[in-house]
C-alpha cells in the first residue's frame, strides 16, 4: 500500500490522491500499516481510519507502527487520546508486533 508521500488529504476506504500521484484506496479490515505514510500525515490517517472503522462495525484496530525510537508509537497513542469513541489502548500482543503495533477497542455508539 503506498501512503500519499506528497501530502494531501487522507480517506481510509475511499480513492485518495497525494500530489501527483495516481488515487488509491485504502481498505479499511481493521488493520493499517502506517509506514507508508509521511510521518506528518499520520494524525490525520489514524483519526480517519478510526472513523471509518467505527461507521463499517470494526471496533478492534490494529495500527502497525513500528518500534524504531518511539516517536511515532507516541504519536498516534496522542491522537488516540483526543478520538470519540476509542474505549482502549494498549500495545499488540507479542506475536502480533508487541510495542511496534497499537491495538485500540472502539465503542459502538456514535458520537
């Protein structure tokens, strides 16, 4: 999956477009690989996604971070923080990335 490097505005399940790239889609299964995407875009990706997997019934989230120096784990735990309807936070399992992956619960209700 290839993030919209140039910029531009992010719609998790709908063609998006980043500069003088071609649209693409991203699919919204309840898992999102963040590495693709430009670090400052990230927020904006991560708020979107959650809202998109809110609206299709997903209310377990996977986003794969990466371990690096944990700058970008931080990142989307501070924009997780300030999302409705994300009922919790913690680290993947282990076997499914431990600290380079955030696995979020979602509430059902809308906001």
């Amino acid at each position: 999956m290839a993030g919209p490097g140039a910029g531009g505005r992010v719609r998790a399940g709908r063609a998006l477009t980043g500069g003088e790239a071609e649209p693409f889609v991203v699919p919204v299964t309840g898992e999102l690989d963040l590495h693709s995407f430009a670090p400052r875009d990230v927020p904006s990706v991560v708020a979107e996604y959650v809202r998109a997997c809110r609206e299709k019934g997903i209310l377990r989230v996977r986003l794969v971070h990466g371990r690096g120096k944990g700058v970008q784990r931080a990142e989307v735990r501070r924009t997780l923080r300030s999302l409705p309807g994300v009922a919790s936070v913690a680290d993947a399992a282990p076997d499914s990335g431990g600290w380079g992956a955030t696995v979020i619960e979602l509430t059902g209700e809308s906001d």
